[in-house]
C-alpha cells in the first residue's frame, strides 16, 4: 500500500540575503533575482548581488562572495543564474556584465573545474557585440549550454530582440580555453525559454537545443505554445540554422487526458 502520510521537512537554513550584499559593499538591492541549484552535496544560491555554497546540511562553506571573486573581469551587474550539470558534475555560475559601456557588454560563464562548487573556476566570457543581454537563462543540451536573453540597446532603453545562444558545451566541460559562441536575435519574438535537460542522460545527438513559449489570449495573442529549435555548427558558424516558430496547431482544444498524482497528501 501507498503511504500517502507527508513527510516531515528534511532540512532548512536560511540562504543569502540583503545582510549579506551589506557585508560586501552593496547594500539591499531589488530586486534580489534568486537562483538557486542543488547537487549531490552542495547549495549554491545566488542573487543580486553575491553568491553562498553551502552544505546539504546548511553550512556555509563559501561567501557572501561577488562575483568578481570568481569572475576577475566581471563587474557585478547581476541577474545571475546558477545550474548544476548533472550529467558532466559541473556547476555553472552566470551573470551579465559591462552594461551600458557603449559595445562591451557582456555574458560570463564560469564552469567549475570539478564537481565542487568551492573549487576552481573556468570563466568564459562573451561580448554580445553592443546588445544589452537581459534576462539571461539557460538550459543544459547535448552537446551546448543554451541561453535565452531579452536583447536591449545599449542604453537598455529600447527592446531589439528575443536572444537565442548556444555555447560549445563539450569544451567548457573540458576547461578548453577557447570557446565559440552562436548567437540569434529576432526583432519580433519574445519571452522563450530554453529548455534543460533533467534526465539521467543527455538528449540524443539529433535533437537540437530547443526554446518554448507561450502565446496568450488575455494579451491580444491566441492561446498556444511556440517552440523554436536552434542547429548549432560551432565549426561552421554560419551553418548553424534558428528554425521558424511551430505553433500548436489546435490551440482549441485539448489532446489527451490529464494526468494527477497524489503525493505525500497533496496533487
């Protein structure tokens, strides 16, 4: 039988916080963008404008760091993402940096070296030619780390673009030196995300990097999804394809069943 009785909480601590952008030399900041990633051993959060490692248990092992404590080029304008790479044991560390600087704007990467987040880093840095890159998120793929941006004018006064990027996965893993970048930007798109594998092995070596969004009745769109593949070449750069957006064609209606699984007393 199927003990439906919820569990007690495991375990909790208090993570970063406007204390600890204190103690750095940034005071309270909104808004604090959390981001938070768990391996088998380690926390690691990051916000607007520090990051911690912790234990599982709760223990601080590192920080409140910068950014720039990692990144030594970075200059800690936030929006940072944290993702632990299951799959190659790596944890990823990003931020956008040199805003407004006119042509130097930038997205860091840095990569762990090891499976230990309090460890060396690898630190990539891209410049995204003159683009502000806002909103950065990013997914794990096969053979790429992919990334959507809200894509600004310098001055981060006018909207451009939806970002679509993909990164050579294979090589940050591997702490190659130099990396090579493929970048998309299409004036009339959007909101997409990337998605991220989560599965104990990466995607098939034909599936392409993939992107989702959602178009919306209650905003003058229809209801449905749009999805975007991206065709990396990163030998070739201009062989690497965006595909069009593939709509759900019957956005009226629903196609299966829905599904529910009860919990631990809850659906």
């Amino acid at each position: 039988m199927l003990n439906r009785e919820p569990k007690a909480l495991i375990q909790n601590f208090n993570g970063a916080g406007a204390v600890d952008n204190t103690a750095v030399g940034f005071g309270s900041l909104v808004p604090p963008d959390p981001s938070v990633s768990v391996g088998p051993n380690h926390v690691v959060q990051m916000i607007n404008l520090v990051h911690k490692v912790y234990n599982k248990s709760g223990t601080l092992l590192t920080g409140p760091l910068k950014f720039s404590a990692i990144a030594s080029t970075a200059t800690d304008d936030g929006d940072p993402i944290t993702l632990y790479d299951h799959i190659a044991d790596r944890w990823i560390l990003l931020q956008f940096s040199k805003l407004f600087t006119n042509g130097q704007e930038s997205l860091i990467f840095c990569v762990s070296q090891t499976g230990d987040p309090t460890g060396a880093y690898n630190v990539y840095e891209f410049k995204t030619a003159g683009v502000f890159p806002d909103y950065p998120h990013v997914g794990i793929w096969n053979n790429a780390y992919v990334v959507t941006t809200h894509n600004f004018n310098t001055a981060g006064t006018a909207f451009i673009g939806q970002g679509y990027w993909a990164f050579d996965r294979n090589k940050m893993v591997a702490g190659v030196p130099t990396i090579t970048a493929i970048g998309f930007n299409d004036a009339n798109a959007f909101g997409y995300l990337p998605a991220s594998t989560e599965a104990d092995k990466l995607p098939e070596s034909t599936s392409n990097p993939t992107f989702v969004t959602y178009d919306s009745g209650e905003f003058g769109g229809i209801d449905r999804f749009q999805i975007r593949t991206l065709t990396p070449n990163f030998v070739t750069l201009a062989s690497s394809v965006l595909s069009a957006a593939t709509l759900d064609g019957l956005g009226d209606r629903m196609m299966i069943q829905h599904y529910g699984r009860w919990i631990y007393g809850c659906w």
